[in-house]
C-alpha cells in the first residue's frame, strides 16, 4: 500500500477538500446514516464492514472505500480497530 502522503495526495488531485486520518477502537459501531457529498477512504490498519442497503462489504488493511452518496449505511469496526485516512467534499459530512 502507498503511504498516507501518497494517498493523500490522491485524495487531493479528486478534489476532496479535507482529508484526515482517523481511528476507531474495536468493534465500533455506526448506525444508519448517508452523506450529502462524496466521502472516501483507505484503511491503513484494521477493517470495518460497510453495510449498505442489505450488502456488507468488508473492506481491509490497504483497501478503499468509495462511500455512496445518498445510500443510508452503516458500519462495524472489526476486532483490531481501524485507521483510516478520509477524504471529504463537505466538511464534517463522513
């Protein structure tokens, strides 16, 4: 996987406006929710299940994620916790 420069430089030439690192402990759960604007990210560590519209999708170390804009989701950490790298359009929107 490229390092959190690298990826956030290409997070950057997309266009996302604030792009940060962020850490959840184990077995974090986020409840239903969506997002008015796009909202990306890497796991540089751990993983975390997405569940959209009745699809879970697992996403892991050194994969991204392209949350869908407007779909309700939630999710779940997974026992290691996650670090993850965020792009956001809108600030305070992931």
């Amino acid at each position: 996987m490229d390092n959190i420069k690298t990826l956030t430089e290409k997070l950057n030439s997309e266009g996302f406006k604030h792009i940060y690192e962020w850490t959840d402990k184990s077995n974090k759960e986020y409840s239903a929710h969506k997002h008015k604007d796009k909202v990306s990210f890497y796991v540089i560590d751990g993983d975390i299940v997405m569940d959209i519209e009745g699809k879970s999708i697992s996403i892991k170390k050194g994969e991204r994620f392209d949350v869908p804009v407007g779909k309700t989701h939630s999710a779940k950490v997974g026992k290691s916790g996650c670090h993850f790298l965020v792009g956001e359009m809108i600030n305070g929107d992931a």
